[in-house]
C-alpha cells in the first residue's frame, strides 16, 4: 500500500475513485464489473491486495463496499508531510523517501529551486529547514 | 494770787525783760536812720562841685601835657625818619654786599656740589644701572626657568593629549575596519550566496540532490520531526 499511494495527490485521486465506485455500486448490481470500470490494473490490484490483508472477500456488491469504505477511511487517517524540494523527484525518489518516513504516511511535494538542495519539511504546522540554501546563508565560506 | 515761783510768771517776766531791750534797739536803729539820712541829703550837692572843681583842674592839666608831648613828638619823627632813612640805606648797601658774597660763595659751594651731585648721580645711575642689570638678569633667569618649566609642562600635557588621541584613534580606525570588514564580509558572504545558488542547482546532479534529500530526511528523522 504505501508503495501505491505515496502522495497526497494520490491519495486525493485513489479517494475520488473509491467515491465514485461507492456511488456506482447504488446504481447498479454487477460490482465486480464496476470494479474494472473505475480503477486502473494497479489501482484494481492494490483494491485487492488490500482486501486480502484486511481478510475481506471480494465476492458481493456489499464486500466491495465494505472494502472501499474501509480503504477510504484508512487513506484518510494517513499523516501528511510536507515537502519543499528543489528539484522534481521521480517516483523511485518518492518511494525511497516513503519508506524512509514510514508507514501510514503521504508526501505532499512542492518544488522549490531556491533552496537549492536537501528539503524544508513542514509537519503538524512546524516547519524545519535542512535546506542547502540555509545551510549557504548561515555558513561562512 | 499771783504765784512767784511758778513758770508762767517766770516766763512773762523773760518777755517784758525782751519786750523792753527790743524797744531800746529799735529806737536806737530809729535815731541812727534818721541822722545818715540829713547827711545824705546834705552830700550829693558838695560832692559834684568837688568833682566839678577836680575835673576842671584835670582837664587844664591834661591840655597842657598833650601839647607838651605833640610838639616833642613832632621833632622827634623828622629826626627818626632821616635817621631810620640813613639807616635803610646802609643796610641795603650791606646787604647787597653780603648778597652778592654769599651768591659768590654760593655760587662757588653750588659749583663743587654740582660737581658732587653730577659724580654721585653718575655713580648712582651706574650703581641702579648695576642693580638694574642685576636684577633684570635674575628676573630674565627666573621668566626663562618659568618659560622652560611651562614649556616642559605644555609638552607632557600636548605629549600625553596626543598618545590619547593617538589611543581614541586606533580605536575609532579598529572600529572602522572592523566595520568596513564586516559590510565586505557581508557583501562577499550575499555575493557567494547568489552565486551557489545560481549555480549549484546547475551544477548539482540529481543522485547529488537525491542525496542531499535523503540526508534530509534522515536528520529530521534523528531530530525527531517527522
């Protein structure tokens, strides 16, 4: 999971998808299929391995519900960090820095390239700069 | 009865007894009133003829000794003014004789004391001048020791006012470079800046900057903010 959904804008998309399949699933009976009109394979396959871990069966219209709503919930209640970086990370980059910050965790990445390198990282309304623009600013060359 | 031995009777007698003289005195008083006072109606009129008849013969006395005495004194003036006349002009002659000795003597006496004053007033004025070239070179010694300790005053207040300003001076050229130093710093420091950081983006590679982004989170991670 936090190899699927990395970033906050993920996560926002991943949850407009779940919404969307919650509300499809009121209008008609073939959920299953609904399921491969909303997601991507990857985003299907995450769906999945999701409902396994969480040990539900993806076999009625109610079970797929079950696990949208559950997944939803659990994006929801994920920590966001946010990111000033100053150059655009790829997506290795973004997985390498997800697991670094852990579990249950989702970036929200802004570039900046007048910090110059490292990153400010903004948490809970605290803001720390391991920047290298500081670190030029406070530093007698 | 008239009693003989009793006081009363004693003492009427003692005032007849005084009764009586006082009457003996005051008639005689009475009788000699009266006899000084016939003479002195008798006196005053012998008394101014005898002074008539004596002021006459003084008078007649008097005229007679006045012209006696005029007519003498008379003589006598003419006399006395010829003579006191003689004796002015022996005088003045003797006088001037005398005058004119003395002037010479004078004049001699006042030649040796001019020569006296005008030797002494030389030798006085060479001994003020003496004095005065004395004194004047001591008081000319003391204005110069004056002068040399005032000077050597003035220098070590000039010499210790210009080690102070000397002193004020280095400080205010250390505060000016340290100043000057620090706004060269500072500018350098502002120019190094603009240039890392329009370069090294540049420069820097993205491993470089994954780097630096990981060592980043790895901090803040040891700093416990995320």
């Amino acid at each position: 999971m936090q190899n699927f959904i990395i970033t906050k804008n993920q996560s926002i998309e991943f949850v407009e998808k779940l919404d969307k399949l919650l509300l499809k699933s009121y209008t008609t009976k073939k959920s299953l299929e609904v399921l491969d009109e909303v997601f991507t394979e990857d985003e299907l396959e995450y769906f999945k391995y999701y409902a396994k871990n969480a040990s539900l069966v993806l076999s009625s219209k109610d079970s797929v519900n079950k696990v949208a709503e559950s997944l939803k919930n659990c994006i929801q209640e994920m920590i966001t960090i946010e990111l000033e970086l100053s150059f655009v990370p790829t997506v290795k980059t973004l997985s390498n820095i997800s697991e670094l910050v852990g579990e249950n965790t989702l970036l929200d990445i802004t570039v900046n390239p007048q910090i110059v390198g490292g990153a400010i990282i903004k948490q809970s309304g605290v803001v720390t700069d391991y920047s290298l623009a500081k670190q030029v600013n406070y530093e007698r060359f | 009865m008239l009693d003989l031995s009793s006081p009363i009777f004693a003492f009427n007698i003692s005032l007849f007894i005084f009764n009586f003289v006082l009457l003996q005195v005051v008639i005689y008083k009475v009788t000699k009133l009266k006899t000084q006072k016939q003479e002195l109606d008798k006196s005053p009129k012998e008394a101014l003829d005898l002074a008539t008849k004596q002021a006459q013969e003084i008078i007649s006395m008097a005229t007679d000794k006045a012209k006696e005495i005029i007519s003498t004194t008379s003589m006598t003036s003419d006399k006395i003014e010829q003579e006191f006349s003689k004796s002015v002009d022996s005088l003045v002659n003797e006088s001037k004789e005398e005058v004119k000795q003395i002037l010479s003597h004078i004049k001699v006496e006042n030649q040796d004391v001019l020569n006296k004053i005008d030797t002494d007033l030389e030798s006085t004025l060479q001994q003020i001048s003496e004095s005065i070239k004395v004194s004047s070179e001591k008081e000319v010694l003391d204005y110069f020791d004056t002068l040399k300790k005032q000077v050597a005053e003035s220098k070590v207040q000039v010499s210790s006012k210009l080690e102070q300003k000397y002193e004020e001076s280095l400080i205010e050229i250390a505060e000016y470079r340290k100043t000057q130093i620090a706004s060269i710093d500072n500018k350098v420091k502002s120019l190094v800046q603009e240039i890392v950081k329009e370069v090294l983006p540049r420069v820097l590679s993205y491993e470089v900057q994954e780097e630096l982004l990981v060592s980043a989170i790895k901090q803040a991670k040891k700093d416990r903010v995320i």
